[in-house]
C-alpha cells in the first residue's frame, strides 16, 4: 500500500508526537499541508484519535528519527506482506442498494446502443456480473418484459468520461481486429463533446409521427401521360367537307 490506513488519525499522531514538518507529514499520508497545519491549529480533524503508525506496523522508530533529523527526508511505509495487491483488487465496482434495481436497464441500454462492449467492459462500468448481462442479451431475464433501457449516466451507475473511455477503447480494438464497423455502430462511437457540437437532426412533427410510411393500398401506378385535346376535338365539330358532301347528295332522288 502506496499510504497508510487511516490517514487522518495518523497524521494527528505524527503532529502530536513528533516534531516531523507539515510537508513530510502531508507527503507521507496524501494529505495537503495546509490540511496538516490546520490538525497543528486545531482547526480540522477536531476530536479525531490520533492512530499510532508504530503499533500497527506502518512505521519504524528508525524512520521517525531519520525524518526529524533531516527535513527533506521521505518516510516510508512500512512493507505488510497481509497488504500486498490490496490496491488491485479486482471485480465488478461496488453499487449501492438504492441502485441495484437500475442495473438490468443500464445493460439494456448498453447491449443495444454498444454492441461492440464486451461482458466483462460491462460488467467493470455499471457492477454487474456476467451471468446478467448475457440474460439480458438472450432475452431471458426473468423480468426482461419490464426492463426499459436507461442510459447508466442518467442513473448515476456511471460517469460520461467513463461511458466515453470505453466506448473508445472498445472501437480501437475491433479496429485493430480488423471489424468493419457500420455507419450506426460509428455514429454511436462520438464522444460526448463531439455529439453537443453536431446539428440536431430535423424531426417529424408528432401529429404525423409514425405515419410517414402509411399507406391505404397498394403502390400507386405510375401516371400515362394524357393526350392533348385541342378546341375542336374537344366539342366534336364536324368538318367542312363532310357538310358540302351532305349537300352534294340532297340532289340523288334516292335521299
């Protein structure tokens, strides 16, 4: 371990007991010096029990000393071989109680619009495990009907640049598998940033939303160009000539 435990109460020991600088305290417990010279003013860490590093095995007497004989010198933590890789721990992140009942519809949401994010990327983004995601991919979850996607940032499951870190990081590797991605998976790629800068896309007014493919029947048949009718065709007037060969035959005594 990088610090040691209880930081705070290790620190109002070291104040109380040592005569160790504000910075070499600050360095050792990850605090700011200010912080430290406020616990010397009493002015924070009011009524915190100092915790001793010595009797818990987080420091030596020998480094105590080397630190208030020399000023610039850089205490140490003390190696617990019982604390060794507790700071990698590994496993899906911690999630409260008040919001377990959110994840399936963040794996809903995830699994649909970020098909390209492996089980475990999921499983590391919203604490979930492995065997509920793949329930909500086959659509088996006992309660799938009921699920509704929800983006994780919404429910605070998640943060942005968490969501956009890898999303990144799972386009750069199927980039580099050679997976060619569609124009869909590509938009859903944009980072935060780039999407708040981009048009908004024009939207149907919701009066006819959903009727923009509607039709009553069949495909309408392409329409035969009309012929056009002049003047004279159009009221049937006879000919000249037709009216003078009606006349020429009044003469025969046959009419």
């Amino acid at each position: 371990m990088s610090k040691p435990l209880m930081a705070k109460a290790t620190a109002v020991w070291l104040v109380d007991n040592t005569t160790i600088s504000f910075k070499q305290i600050a360095d050792f417990v990850g605090m700011h010096e200010l912080e430290i010279q406020g616990i010397a003013d009493g002015d924070v860490a009011a009524g915190v029990k100092g915790f001793d590093p010595i009797a818990n095995n987080q420091l030596t007497q020998e480094e105590i000393d080397k630190a208030q004989s020399n000023p610039l010198y850089r205490l140490k933590l003390k190696f617990n071989p019982a604390a060794s890789g507790e700071e990698k721990r590994r496993g899906p992140r911690y999630t409260p109680l008040s919001k377990r009942q959110d994840r399936p519809a963040s794996i809903l949401w995830l699994v649909k619009f970020h098909p390209e994010l492996s089980d475990g990327q999921i499983s590391k983004l919203v604490g979930t495990t492995k065997p509920t995601i793949q329930a909500i991919r086959e659509r088996t979850h006992w309660n799938i009907s009921n699920i509704q996607p929800i983006d994780p940032v919404a429910l605070g499951l998640c943060k942005q640049s968490e969501l956009d870190a890898i999303v990144q990081k799972a386009a750069a590797k199927k980039a580099a598998e050679g997976g060619v991605m569609s124009d869909d998976e590509r938009r859903k790629l944009v980072s935060t940033e780039q999407s708040l800068e981009m048009d908004a896309e024009p939207r149907i007014p919701t009066a006819i939303e959903g009727l923009e493919t509607f039709t009553l029947g069949s495909a309408p048949e392409e329409k035969k160009e009309e012929p056009i009718v002049d003047a004279d065709s159009f009221f049937n007037l006879p000919n000249n000539d037709e009216e003078e060969e009606e006349e020429d035959n009044s003469d025969d005594p046959r009419y």
